[in-house]
C-alpha cells in the first residue's frame, strides 16, 4: 500500500526576486534578441494585466516608464538635420504625388542625379550619396532613354535601379515581408536615399483601409527617420483635385496614410503648358510653393522661384499692359480686362503705385489708374492730378 501523498503548497513567489532573476537573464541575451523580449514580454504581461484583478508579481515585471525630462531636451545638443534636399525634403518618409504625365518621375529621376553627381537640386546644395531606385513601371530602355536625356555619367555604384520583375520575386509587397528584406538591403548599401516608383506596385492593400495603410507604411517611416535616410514614393492624385494645391489633401488613399509621412510633395500642373506649382508641406519644414518649368532640351524642372511672388510677378505685368492698352483706367475695368479679382487688383496696384510704376489719380470720389512712362517724373505725376 503506497503511503498518502503530502501536498505541499506552493509559496507565493516574491515579486523583487522575480524581477531580479529575469533582468539577469535579459543581460545574457544579445542585444537584438534581449530588445525582441523585452517587447514580447511587454505585449504579453499587458494582456495578462487587462483585467480588474491585482497581481503584484506580473506587475513587477513591467519594465518602467521611459521618460525624458524637459530639462535634458532642452540641453541637449542635438545634431543638424541630415537633409536630403536642404529645406525642402529631410529624412523620413515622403510622398510625391501627381496626376498621370505630369512628369513625377522626370523630378524622382532628377532628384536621384543630383545626389548622383552631388549637385544642385532647386539651387540648393545637394550631399552626395548612394540612391536606390525601384522602377516599378519601367523598362531598361525607357530608363536608358531618360537618362541620356538628362545626361546621366557614367558613374558606377551611385544609383542603382530595380524593375518590377525583381522586385516582386526577391522584395515583394512592402507591407509584408517584403518590407523586412528591403530595410536589411538599405543598412546593408547605406543608401542616402531610396524612391520607389509608384506606392501602387510596392503596396499590397486597400489604400482607403486607416489600418492597412497606418501598417504598410509606418515602420518603413520609423526606419528612415531613425536612420536619417530618405524614403520617397512616387505616387498618384485622386483624379477630382479642383484648383487647390494643398498635397496633404491630395495624399490618394486614407487618414492613416497621410498621418504617417513625415513630408508631402504635390506637383501641379495645366495640361499643355510647361509650367507647374510643387507644393511642399511637412512635419520639419515650412509649407511652400515653387514655381517650376519643365525644360524640354535638358528634360529638368527647373525652380522659377517661391510660385506666390512669381504669379503676383505675373500680375503685375498684365496690370502694366492693360494700363499701356486701356490709358487711365478705374480698378474695375483692369480687373475685368486682366480676368483677375478685384481684390487682387487693388492689392497690385497700390504695391505697383509704391514702386513708382503706377500712378494713382484722384478725381471726386473715383480713382483712377495710369501706367507711369519711363521717362516721367514724380512732377509731372502731380501737376496732372491737379488739373483734372
């Protein structure tokens, strides 16, 4: 006869020891793995804890808070931002949207020349480096075509190219595994800047989806911001953008798309002119607009300037010529002849009055408006207004 088992209770485990022993384990493991457990057993004990009840010892093995003082922030050197384009594109992730055949992948090729050659990108400075570029709907000659246009060097090991045949048998989709093997081929080349051409070949999903979206693009944006790389895809607008240029709202797709890039790009343009507007907004640089014409010897964009002061530049000069046109002229009547808003036209004309190019003439309670001839004179201009 067996003698009777004695059940021995087992003690309640101290949560101090507990901790103790698995922070020693945790220091034994590499520095990768001991990151993927500790962000493991974060998931994991949380779960566990989402309930009423109290349990002291899987709470002592939540690892504490991370916080940073204000203090230390504000006395921290940090340093300069590592800029891809100065001003206009830092690292992280960005978008560079626009209608079909407007020349976005003109502008991704350009970009990826100049940091090529270490050139000039929009008259600023540009950082030479190694780019890649994932042409995902072209062909070898289309690019070899494009390139000669441009005048590529023949520089070997600067930008390298991948077509989409590749990409969908060694990458993938982005927001699977493909993503994964991507990023280990980014660290592997220290590329300074990678284009993918266009977010609708590299992107498995519905671009509508928030949740699909936030997780197809958001650790590929958490990478190049902690790496200091750029990640630009090239991507499409929705077809009905009316006459705004606001490239936030132009994103195609959802909220969580958008949410997740750090800097958008909108290229603008009318259909059958070489002309377009390149509006840039961002989380690290302040919103603007350039003024871009397309060069069709050199098959670049070229940067006219901030788009604002080139329209009210434009302005200006039809106001000048109506007023050669029309002779002395009330502000209603350019506004109509020019097709511009009134509003508009009294603002140009008191800049264009101050800058000595129009003469502004009282007469009752109407004003009137004439263009000042080269070789007229501020005596003149007031012996008129005097007469009338």
């Amino acid at each position: 006869m067996l003698p009777e088992m004695q059940i021995i209770p087992l003690a309640t485990p101290d949560p101090d020891e507990m901790k103790q022993h698995f922070d020693a384990y945790l220091r034994g493991l590499p520095p990768d793995a001991r990151a993927k457990l500790e962000r493991f057993n974060l998931r994991v004990i949380t779960e566990a804890l989402d309930t009423n009840e109290s349990n002291p010892a899987l709470e002592s093995l939540l690892p504490g808070l991370k916080i940073i003082d204000s203090a230390i922030i504000i006395q921290t050197d940090y340093p300069p931002v590592p800029w891809i384009v100065p001003d206009l594109l830092p690292p992280g992730l960005t978008v560079l949207s626009g209608k079909p055949k407007v020349g976005k992948s003109w502008l991704a090729l350009q970009l990826a020349l100049s940091i090529l050659v270490g050139g000039k990108m929009f008259g600023r400075e540009v950082e030479r480096g190694r780019v890649l570029y994932l042409a995902l709907e072209d062909n070898e000659r289309r690019l070899k075509d494009r390139m000669i246009k441009q005048g590529w060097p023949v520089n070997p090991g600067g930008v390298e190219f991948m077509l989409f045949n590749i990409f969908r048998d060694q990458i993938g989709a982005l927001n699977s595994n493909g993503g994964k093997r991507l990023l280990k081929n980014i660290e592997a080349k220290k590329y300074r800047l990678v284009i993918v051409d266009t977010f609708s070949r590299a992107i498995q999903g519905e671009q509508l989806d928030v949740s699909e979206m936030t997780q197809a693009v958001g650790t590929l944006q958490q990478y190049a911001l902690s790496k200091g790389i750029g990640l630009l895809f090239v991507d499409h607008m929705p077809k009905n953008t009316g006459d705004l240029t606001d490239p936030i709202q132009h994103v195609y797709g959802s909220v969580g798309k958008a949410a997740a890039l750090d800097t958008v790009w909108g290229l603008y343009k009318e259909r059958g002119k070489v002309g377009a507007k390149l509006a840039i907004t961002g989380r690290d640089i302040k919103d603007e607009t350039l003024q871009l014409t397309f060069d069709m010897k050199g098959f670049f964009w070229h940067c006219e300037g901030n788009a604002l002061d080139f329209e009210l530049t434009e302005q200006r000069k039809a106001i000048l010529a109506t007023l050669e046109d029309l002779g002395r002229s009330q502000a209603a009547a350019i506004a109509e002849a020019t097709g511009q808003q009134i509003n508009h036209i009294r603002e140009r004309l008191a800049e264009l009055s101050n800058a000595g190019l129009v003469a502004r003439i009282p007469k009752g309670n109407l004003i009137f408006y004439e263009a000042i001839k080269p070789e007229s004179n501020e005596s003149s201009i007031s012996s008129t207004s005097k007469a009338l």
